[in-house]
C-alpha cells in the first residue's frame, strides 16, 4: 500500500466518525490574498507531477511551491505570456506541458522556458469568436477537445487555431461544462441546457441523453456540470440538481443522494475528483463539498461556518485537486483555495468552546487527569471543577456532583484526580480532598485523624497506592492516609510537592520543588536525589515536575531543567538536556508508548524520543495541539491505549501507534536565482545543455530553494553542496537560501536535498551543474608578466602604426592633391560636353558629390586626429619608467611598494585602452580609403558620360543603399544625428550603379542638413527601401527626415536649376539628381507637411527596365 492510498484510509476512518463537540476537528487551510494568491475566487486548481499545486484564480495563474505563490498574468508587450487573467481550466501533459483554458483562449504554458503558446477560435464576419475556454481533453487518438462558451470544439496543431465542432444534440451557442472519454472511447459532452451528449468513437453519432420529468432513469436536470468515469467503468455524472451514475446495462441514469434526509433538495455539482483510496470528492455550487465512498456508502459533508474559521472557507466551491499525500485542494469562490490534510489531523484536540456554543470546555486550563477503568478520562479544571470525557461517543460532560453537606454544584479549581482500587476517585479542590462515586456522583470530604497541626491539605498530588493508602502532598509535608480508616499512618516534613509516582517495585517517587525523594518502606526514611553543579551524573536539576517507568523498568525524571534516566545499580542519572536534541527542558509530564518511546509534554509543545536511537521528534500547535505550553499531572493512558495531555488551551487525545511520519518524499525545486540580490528568471539563464553558465565578474550570486512538501512547509529542513567549492553538506535547518561570493573560473555542481516536515529526506534531490567563465589573468605573478608583455608588443605595435599612419597621412595628402587637379581637369572638358549637348550641370553634379564623399574623408580624419590626442601611450611610458627604475628590486616593489601594488591593474587598464586606440585608428583608416575608392569610382563613372552612356548592371538595391549609408554617414552620430535604414527583399535591379549611388548621396546630404537646426533627440533620418505594386512594379528608396521641412510654394519647383533647400546650397544637387533618374526611366519626388515637420524624398526605378530614355532619340 503506498503512502498516499495509507494517508487517505486513515483519513477516511477519522471521518467516519460522529460528529460532537469532543470530535478531531476538520481542518481547512485558507490560502488568500493575504498569503500570496493573486485573488479569492478560484475556478481550477491543480497538482502536477512536479509536485507544484496550480491555482487558476479571476485575476491570474498562481504557481505555489509551500512557500511562496509564483503569479503568471497578461502582459499586454508580450505575446508569450498569458492571453487572459480569468484562469477556467488546467490540464497536465508529459514534458512539462501545461494547458490553461481562460476567459480569451487557450494557452500552451512550457513550464521549462516559461513562454506561453496562445490558441484562439478564427473570427467570423468580422465578429470576435467567443474564446471562452472551460474545459479541455486529450483523447485517446490525440486530439485535444475543449469546451467552450458557444459549444465544443478541438486545436488543430498543424494551423495553431481553434475550430468549431458541430455535434447533433448540442445547439451552436450551448455552454460545455465538462468532457470525458470512456474507456470505450466514446466521448461524454455535459452541457447546459442540453443535457448529456455521448459522442461515438468515430465523433459522427451521438446520443442524446435529457431530463424528463416523471420519468424513472432520465436525467435529473438538463444542466450537466461535473463527469468522471472510475475504475470499474461506472460514469459519475454531476448536474444541476444532484449527482447520478450511468447504468450502462440498462441505459439508465441512477440518483445518488448526498442527503438521508428527504426534505433537503440535493446540491448543484461543479466537480467529481477521486483520491486513491476510490472516494469521491465533490464540490458543490452553495453547499460546501462532500466525500463519497462508494463502495462503504459512507458520506461525509464539510460546510463554511462563520463560527469556526477552521472550517471550509466558502460554500461555493468550483474544484477539488489531491495530492500525492492525500491532501485535498478545494477552489473556493470568494474565499481563495483551501487545503484539508489527514495528516494535520493526527492529534484530537478539545478547546474552550465559544460563546453561546453548546459543548466544550467551559475553562479551557487541564490541570488533573484520570483514566478510568471504563474507558473515560476525568478532567480537573481550573476555575470550572470536573469533567467526564467518553472517548467512545465522543462526548464531554460537565460535572456538578452533590456534597456530602447537601450541597450540589461546581467544584473549582480541581487540581489533582486519582484512583483508588473500588473504582472511586479522589480529587482535591481548594484546600479540600473528596472522594467522588462515579455511579452516584456523590462527593464525600476526606477528614483524617493522626495528621500533624501543619498538614493542611491543598495538594497538587494525590496518589493511591498498591495497598489502597492514599498518597498527599501540600505547602509543608507528605502524608500517607489508611483511606479504608481515615488515618494517617506517615507523615514526612518534604514541603512544595508537585508529583507522585508508585513503581513496581512498589516504591513512592515524590517529586518537590526541593529535589526527588523515594520512600522504599513505610519505616525507612526516603531517599533524597538533587542537583548538584557540575555533577553530570546527578539530576538535572531539583524542580521535579514529572515521573514514569518504562516496560524496561527505567525510572524517568522530568525536571524544569532537562530529563533523566535513574540508573538503579549506581543511583545515578543520565541527562537528555538541550545538546542532545531537546527543543524545550520544561518536563511536564511523561508517557511511556508500547514500542518503548518517551512522549514528553514540554512548553515548546511534545517531544518524541526514541530511547533506542536518541531521536527526536517535536510537534507543536502547528501540528494540532492545543497549545505549546501543558501543565504537570495532566497526562494519563486511557484503557485502549489513547494518549492524553492536558495545557493551558485544553487537552490532546492521540494513539501514539498511528502517529506516522509523513512519508511523502519531498520534490526539490530551486525557486529563485539572484545576481547582486537581484531575482533572475533562472530557466532563461540556462544553456542548451541546462547548466548556468556566468562569467566571473559576476561574484555574487545565491539560490532560493523549496521543498514542495506542504504539510508544515515551515518545518520542511534543507542541505546544500556546491561540489567543487564545498567539501561537505551545509545544513540550513528550515532556511531556504544559499549565497556564494567571488567563484573562481571552474566547473561546479550545486546540490540540493530536502526534507519534509517529518524529516523524510529527498537525499537524490537537485543538481544544477554551474560554470564560471574564467578571466584571462588568476594569478598576481601571470597578470604582471602577462601585462608587461602585452603593454610591451602593444606599444612597439601602436608606435609602428602611428609611423604607418603618418606615412599613409602623406599619401593621402598627395593623392588627394593629384585627385583634386585631376578633378579641375575634368571639370574643365565636362563643362565643355555640357555646353555641346546641353548637359551643363553635369560637371556641378560631380563636384557635389565628390564633396560628399570628401566630408566623410575630413571625419574620419578628425576622429584619428582626437585618438592620437588622447592617446594613453604617455601614460604607459611613465609606467614603464617605474618598472626601468625598480630593475634591481622588481618583485618587492611588486608586492609591498604602495604604488607598485597598483600597477600591475594600471597597466592593464592602460593596455585595454591602447588596444581600444588601435581598433579605432584601424577602422578610420578603412573608413578612409573606402572613401577615396568611392571619389575614384564616381570621376570614372562621370568621365564616361562625357561621350558614352553608363553601364548598366544587375545590383541589390537594398545593399548598395546600405553601403552609401555605412560610409557616408559616418561621424554623422557626433552631431547627434541617428540615421536608420530599413529594408524589406527585393529582386536584382538593372541600373547604373554609379548613377544612383549620386542621387542616394545627394539625398543624405540634404536631409542632413535639414536636421542639424533641430534640437537634440529630434535629429533622425530613415531610409526605407520597399518594393511598388502596379503594372509596371519597381523599387522605391525614401529618405525621410525630421527637418526643417518645405513651404508648400516651395514644393513645386524643388528640382529646378539654382533652387536651394538651405542657405549656403548650391542649387544643383536636387536639379542633377532629377535629371539622373530622368535618364533612367525613374522618378524622383518631395513631400513635406511644412515648415518644421520634415520632408521626405522618394526615388522610384522599374524592376525591369526598358531601354533608356535617352536612346530614342
């Protein structure tokens, strides 16, 4: 039998008994908003395999590991989160697959990424699809249904879409509740208003299945909102008036009544969920939920009671959920999700009852106990007299016994019970002892002869012994009386007594304020035991409190201080103090179980020890009990062996033989993962061989881990190791974190193993295999040697680039110049062909150009400029003067001089900034001569329109827009201009590229200008290249500026020759340009909305370009 289906039995054999006042209590855990839950009203909730409990609320996803509440919501900027909060359904698959059915779709939730997949019904007519998603299923072909607002319907995967399933019987716009597939693979359809609906296993046929009145075997109501198929085949079936099961033999649908009484109308059913043990756990729309076990006919019903806020927190509950241990989780309307666990029901508890309620303890202080040969236990209450506790009818009675002077009442302040061998009981109340009748209820008055002037007779103690004297302490002395004569036959001047204990021996353990006294004979005088300060073998110490033998015949002690062992051959104690495992030293009182284990009453709650192990196990008030703290002589083993303890709250009744250890193997989970205290989502971190992978410089990282246990989750111990840093297991008792600092460059494996709050360990638990990313130095020695030789290669390698770039600075110069008269050259003849074939502005065209280009030329050449100025090589000879001048005591100056400490890491910044320098310089350069190919690419191209028309080619647009972009706009972000292409594919087109790169040019250059008179942040220029539809489809280039802008008037003669765009123009950039795209069958337009709101230049050039304008003629 496993642990879960043993945990549920005993819970169902706590259930099946009566209801009273006096009966272990059911309790609910109420998990709300106070506690983490996004929100009170709970339609779904979920344990997955994990071991996590999920909580489908109105207001979000919550995820709850018996710590914390994890809550998943929309994000409106984030199509991978939820499609909707209203959470109405979950659903489990392998892989960690969650399917969350919400009020707007459905949602595949990949619990290893943390990404949400959405599905949603295709709109119809432009009117939005009800995605309304309340319940889901995964048939055996592997089609997933789900029931929904406007009828069922199923996910196709291949298109990612949701799709309507018309089945007979169900009108289009009919609410599904619930589906279920048998194990015939028929599909059961509970819906509202149109009844059942089976639907066979080729989803053709169905069958319909409605309520109709006055006929035996229908339906009781045609709103169908709960199914299950059990083990045995039978359907379950929950409607709006009851609950049913399917006949299939007779095709007929059977009542199932959850109330005897015929006057009460059986409830509106929501959910039907099995445990392991076959019990089924219903919830109900108003009346609480119920457990049903079929096969006993046993009915159990749990309601909200304003009274008792351990009771179901709302009467409206919408699901039930069970976990491996047996607990159940029920969704709550209103009052968030509520947790019931047999295993919290391990101590019967008898409180103080509230006012106005009948039952109970009226005073709620137990400071006497008695079991009675009957089976009852008899109560001493302080302030309220005796009770009569009957374990088998679990009833408490209230005492008022009659006095032997005629008078019948409440006897207050009961503090001390014993039995005497007729059956008799002898109490003491005030400064009175009476022996009570239990047949009569007849109280009669001890009076004694023989006792001593001082005896006055208030005891806490009374004790009957084997020879039927009775045993009394008070303030100044212990007394024995012959209770048959009423005659004291001892007296001893031992004062403050507060227990008595007779062993089989047959001797009289008394135990004092003052020490242990043990009287072996009535003549010889007692045995004294005390404390004595550093004597680990005397007692304790000598307020003794309790007294017991165990069946090995060990005499045990309880004191104020600790508990002892009397060693009868040497009269000596063994100690069990805090050190070896005790919570709490405070012994009250001490019971001894069958299998030879000590149960202690303490003021830290009970403790547990083992004799044989020396273990021990605590339960406090979290685990039932009335309170931590119980009171001496009120603790006592009834005839059927239950345990009693009495405190300050009322009193525990337990069988020690079925107080087990949860058994339930604890999952270990690391719930949150830090970086500089800051939380990360950790499956993001994790690399495509799931370990979490850092680099060094991140030196402080900790681990936040859970136990998904929740029974006691508090008391739930934690262990962890980092392997490779830890040699052994750190033991973190309850706390949940682990914090690491500075982790050297390695591989490691963090482990993590968990207990549960009965300390059953999940020893194989957690590993997340770690790996720090190493930093190129380790070592003080390697980082100076490895800084010297670099600092020294760079600076030989800076000093011959710096010569290069002198060297190529002259070349530059002198190619620039002959560039330049090579240019005056060509001005010259193209001002001549303009002349002869009226092409005159062809030759200004050029030198625009040209000076575009030259102007990215003038930046890189100013950006090499201010990195040769700000250059660290001065710096870095300076070091290399502290290092030339301590030749002679190197390492010294290294490790104790306060500056040659410093300069190993001033060396290395200096290097970083040195190679920073050369990749700088590196990339202007290429800048450069990119730039000077450019001019020499643009004279050719103009030198051939002189006499010959230019070559055409197959070119992408999109990647020569690009290049004029990278190489033009260089620098361009120093004058906080931010220039952005975008670009969708487009085909090859046939074009001159020489041409069109001017006009590309001449467009940038312009919108320049435009922006520089722009504040900052508001300098931005795009460039878009896109495809245009037509007959005739082309390609588009937009230059989009955020400008000055154009007057309207302006608008219309923007390309004519000498009109300019900006004061210092030359009036024939835009006029060339036009005339360029002219010759090449294209267009080039402007638009502005006006002055200071931007332009935007648009050229447009077919895909497939005919012949040339020009050539016709």
């Amino acid at each position: 039998m496993n642990a879960q289906r043993a945990s549920l039995l005993w819970f169902a054999a706590l259930l099946s008994v009566p209801v009273s006042a006096a009966q272990t209590p059911v309790v609910f855990e109420r998990f709300a908003i106070d506690r983490g839950l996004s929100q009170n009203s709970v339609r779904t909730v979920l344990t997955d395999s994990t071991g996590f409990v999920w909580i489908g609320s109105q207001d979000g996803l919550n995820r709850y590991d018996g710590n914390t509440f994890k809550v998943f919501r929309r994000q409106d900027a984030d199509s991978a989160s939820l499609s909707s909060n209203y959470i109405l359904s979950l659903r489990e698959e392998p892989g960690g697959i969650l399917w969350v059915g919400t009020g707007f779709g459905l949602n595949r939730f990949d619990t290893r990424t943390g990404r949400f997949t959405r599905y949603f019904f295709p709109s119809r007519d432009s009117i939005p699809a009800n995605n309304w998603i309340r319940t889901q299923l995964r048939d055996r072909s592997g089609r997933l249904w789900v029931g929904t607002q406007e009828g069922i319907g199923w996910l196709d995967e291949s298109a990612g879409q949701l799709r309507r399933y018309p089945v007979s019987g169900i009108r289009p716009l009919t609410p599904i509740i619930d589906i279920v597939e048998d194990k015939a693979g028929l599909l059961w359809i509970g819906t509202t208003g149109d009844g059942l609906v089976r639907l066979g296993a080729d989803r053709r046929s169905a069958t319909s299945f409605r309520a109709t009145p006055g006929i035996a075997g229908s339906l009781l109501h045609d709103t169908i909102r709960a199914l299950y198929e059990d083990a045995q085949g039978t359907l379950w079936i929950g409607s709006r008036a009851g609950l049913m099961r399917f006949d299939g033999a007779a095709q007929r649908f059977i009542p199932v009544p959850l109330s005897s009484d015929p006057r009460h109308r059986d409830p509106s059913i929501l959910a039907i969920v099995p445990d392991s043990t076959g019990a089924l756990w219903i919830a109900t729309d108003g009346s609480g939920i119920f457990r049903l076990a079929p096969d006993a006919g046993d009915i159990r019903h749990f309601l909200s009671s304003s009274l008792d806020p351990a009771s179901l927190g709302s009467n409206v509950a919408y699901d039930i959920a069970v976990e491996r241990g047996g607990a159940i989780w029920v969704g709550t309307i209103g009052s968030g999700a509520n947790r019931l666990d047999p295993g919290m029901l391990r101590f019967g508890v008898v409180r103080e009852a509230p006012a106005g309620a009948s039952g109970g303890l009226k005073s709620a202080f137990v400071q006497a106990m008695l079991a009675h040969p009957d089976g009852s236990v008899w109560l001493g209450v302080a302030d309220e007299g005796l009770y009569r506790f009957d374990r088998k009818s679990k009833t408490l009675r209230h005492l008022t016994p009659r006095i032997d002077t005629g008078a019948k009442g409440t006897i207050q302040g009961v503090r001390a019970l014993a039995l005497d061998r007729t059956g008799g009981i002898w109490m003491s109340a005030g400064a009175v002892t009476y022996r009570l009748d239990p047949a009569t209820e007849r109280l009669t008055t001890l009076r004694v002869t023989g006792a001593p002037p001082s005896f006055r007779g208030a005891t806490p103690a009374l004790l009957v012994d084997r020879r039927n004297g009775l045993w009394i302490t008070d303030e100044l002395m212990i007394v024995r009386v012959d209770s048959t004569h009423r005659r004291v036959t001892r007296a001893e001047p031992i004062p403050d007594g507060n227990v008595l204990f007779e062993d089989r021996r047959g001797a009289i353990w008394a135990g004092t304020d003052n020490g242990l006294y043990r009287f072996d004979n009535d003549s010889a005088p007692p045995l004294f035991f005390g404390y004595h300060s550093g004597d680990s073998t005397s007692l304790s110490n000598n307020d003794v409190r309790s007294i017991v033998e165990d069946k090995a015949g060990t005499v045990w002690v309880g004191t104020a201080a600790g508990l002892n062992a009397f060693d009868r051959t040497t009269n000596r104690f063994r100690q069990v103090r805090l050190r070896h495992g005790l919570t709490n030293e405070f012994i009250y009182a001490i019971l001894p179980d069958p299998s030879g284990d000590l149960w202690l009453s303490t003021n830290l709650g009970i403790e547990r020890l083992s004799v044989g192990t020396g273990r021990i196990r605590r339960y406090d008030q979290r685990d039932g009990l009335q309170s931590n703290e119980f009171n001496s002589n009120a603790a006592v083993v009834d005839t059927g062996g239950v345990f009693y303890f009495g405190g300050i709250s009322g009193f525990n009744h337990f069988d020690p033989r079925t107080i087990i250890d949860n058994p339930i193997v604890p999952g270990v989970v690391i719930s949150d993962f830090k970086r500089f205290n800051r939380s990360e989502e950790l499956s993001r971190l994790l690399d495509a061989r799931g370990r979490l992978v850092l680099p060094a410089r991140d030196n402080l990282i900790s681990f936040e881990f859970s136990a998904l246990s929740y029974r006691l989750p508090e008391k739930n111990r934690y262990a962890y190791r980092l392997e490779g840093f830890d040699r052994e297991w750190i033991e973190l008792g309850t706390k949940r974190e682990a914090t690491y600092t500075n982790l050297d460059p390695g591989t490691y494996t963090l482990r993590v193993k968990a207990s549960n709050n009965d300390g059953v360990w999940n020893d194989q638990g957690l590993a997340l295999p770690i790996v720090i990313t190493p930093r190129w130095w380790q070592t003080l020695w390697f980082r100076v040697l490895a800084v010297v030789t670099l600092a020294g290669t760079l600076a030989a390698g800076v000093g011959l680039r710096f010569r290069a770039i002198r060297s190529r600075n002259r070349e530059l110069e002198q190619l620039v110049a002959e560039r330049t008269r090579e240019i005056r050259r060509q001005e010259v003849a193209l001002r001549e062909v303009s002349r002869r074939a009226g092409m005159a502005e062809v030759a200004t065209g050029v030198l625009h150009n040209v000076g575009n280009v030259f102007n990215g030329v003038n930046v890189a050449a100013a950006v090499i400029e201010g990195l040769v100025k700000r250059s660290k090589i001065p710096d870095f000879v300076k070091a290399m003067g502290l290092f030339r001048s301590h030749d002679q005591d190197l390492g010294r100056f290294l490790t104790e001089d306060a500056r040659g400490k410093q300069l190993p890491g001033y060396l290395e910044k200096v290097a970083d900034q040195l190679s920073r320098e050369r990749e700088g310089i590196l990339g202007e350069l290429a800048s450069m001569n990119q730039g000077i190919t450019l001019v020499t690419q643009i004279i050719s191209a103009q030198q051939s329109l002189a006499g010959a028309e230019g070559v055409e080619e197959e070119i992408d647009l999109g990647d020569l827009v690009d290049d004029v972009v990278r190489h033009h706009t260089q620098g361009w972000a120093t004058e906080g201009i931010a220039v952005q292409v975008e670009r969708e594919p487009l085909p090859p087109v046939l074009i001159d590229r020489h041409q069109i790169t001017q006009v590309v040019l001449s467009l940038l250059t312009n919108a320049r200008a435009a922006v520089l008179p722009r504040p900052d942040g508001e300098r931005r220029i795009t460039v878009r290249v896109t495809q245009t539809a037509g007959e005739r489809p082309g390609a588009r280039v937009q230059v989009l500026d955020t400008g000055v802008g154009i007057a309207p008037e302006h608008l219309v003669s923007i390309f004519s020759y000498g009109v300019r765009t900006r004061p210092n123009g030359s009036g024939f950039g835009l006029h060339s340009a036009a005339n360029v795209m002219k010759e090449m069958n294209g267009t080039l337009s402007a638009e502005s909305p006006g002055l200071g709101h931007g332009a935007t230049f648009a050229l447009e050039i077919p895909l497939a370009s005919p012949a040339r304008g020009g050539s016709a003629a």
